[in-house]
C-alpha cells in the first residue's frame, strides 16, 4: 500500500499540470508518493495526455470540485491522502517536514501559501492566509491538504459541492501548517486586483457561513 497518495482535481489544466507533477517527482524519488490520482472533470484540452505522460492515474467524472475531490480519494489506495490543485506547486525540499509530520502521527495539515507574485499585496494576502490557518485551523484548498486516511473517513470526506468544499472541510479537520511552502498562481488576483478578490473571497465565506447554498456562491463566483 503507498504510503502516500496525492490527489488533483483538474478542469482543462493541461498548461499547469506539467510544472505541479515534476515539483512532485521529488516525493517518488524519496519513496514517499506511492501514486499520483488525477480527478479530471472532463477536459477538452491536453489534460489527459499530460497527466498520464507524468505516471498519473486518471479519474473521470462531472466537474464539481467537491466531488472531484472525493472521487480522488476513493481511487486513491495510500496512508496518507495529499489533496492539491493543479496550479499549486510545492517548493523544493518540501518531502523532509512532510515525512516528519508522517512520523510523528500528526493530524491534518495544510502548506505555507505563497504567490508566483511578488510585491506587498502577495506577500499580505499569503500572510494572512497562514495567519488563518495557524490561529484557526483554517485552510482553504490552494494550501493543498495533508490528512491521514482514517481522518479523512472518520470527516465524512469532501463534500460533493462545486464551492467551499474545503473550508467545509477543513472546519472539521482543522489543519496546523507544515514547515514546507506551496507557490500557487497569482492571476485571478492580478486579474481582478488583490484588494477586490479578497475582499469578495471574504464575502462568499460570510455567506457560506450564514448558511448560502454551495451552489448559489458558486453561479455568483463565476460571474466575476
């Protein structure tokens, strides 16, 4: 059985799966992935084909993040369940604190954020985002998830929603931070700027917390 298994839900992601599968060649080299489970929500474009180029194991069903994810999960044979998107990427060196976690019998845990931005709105918005997770256990999915697999079960799992399937999550596992970064990209922030996206990040969280449908948040997420 691998001792780890990493899961990534995709959704026509051919341009970002190469850069995510080789940051996790370090992880096959050092005996500690055992499989890499790709959850495609059916892509038109060159997904597929790269992420079985890269030795991934491809699932396939309808796009929805949450159920993606769960999906993952259930192929996936490991120990240990690393849940990442495709657009985030685990810097070099990442393996050592992830294998220390491991052997020490830890409980969930989420990577330290970074953007592949620089400048003082980047380095705020990840700031924060580990402040979050440090005092309240927090995470949300670019962070990527470290869970073991009697945990993942005992939580339910990723509940099959197109949005907030990882705060619902992570409110329940409560992750602490891994002394190991995770760079992700920054362009819907630049797109819509830092200010904007965070602040209607923080907006669609309150409504989810006031009890909004999953579903509703997501049709008003698209919208831009």
């Amino acid at each position: 059985m691998p001792r780890l298994s990493v899961v990534i839900p995709t959704l026509n992601a051919g341009a970002l799966l190469d850069r995510t599968l080789s940051a996790l060649s370090e992880g096959v080299e050092a005996g500690l992935v055992g499989e890499i489970v790709v959850s495609d929500g059916g892509s038109s474009d060159d997904t597929l084909l790269r992420a079985r180029k890269g030795g991934a194991r491809v699932v396939s069903g309808a796009a929805s993040r949450g159920g993606q994810l769960r999906r993952g999960a259930e192929a996936a044979s490991g120990d240990w369940l690393l849940f990442l998107h495709a657009d985030s990427v685990p810097l070099r060196g990442w393996t050592g604190p992830v294998i220390r976690h491991l052997d020490g019998g830890g409980g969930a845990a989420a990577f330290r954020l970074c953007f592949d931005a620089k400048g003082p709105a980047a380095a705020f918005v990840a700031g924060w985002a580990n402040l979050r997770t440090r005092l309240f256990g927090l995470a949300w999915g670019d962070q990527g998830l470290l869970v073991s697999r009697s945990d993942y079960d005992a939580s339910g799992g990723y509940p099959d929603q197109p949005l907030m399937e990882d705060v619902a999550l992570s409110l329940r596992l409560r992750p602490v931070l891994l002394r190991a970064q995770v760079v992700t990209s920054a362009a819907r922030y630049q797109a819509e700027g830092w200010l904007r996206r965070g602040a209607r990040n923080f907006w669609l969280l309150a409504r989810y917390a006031a009890g909004a449908r999953p579903e509703t948040l997501a049709r008003d997420y698209r919208r831009r």
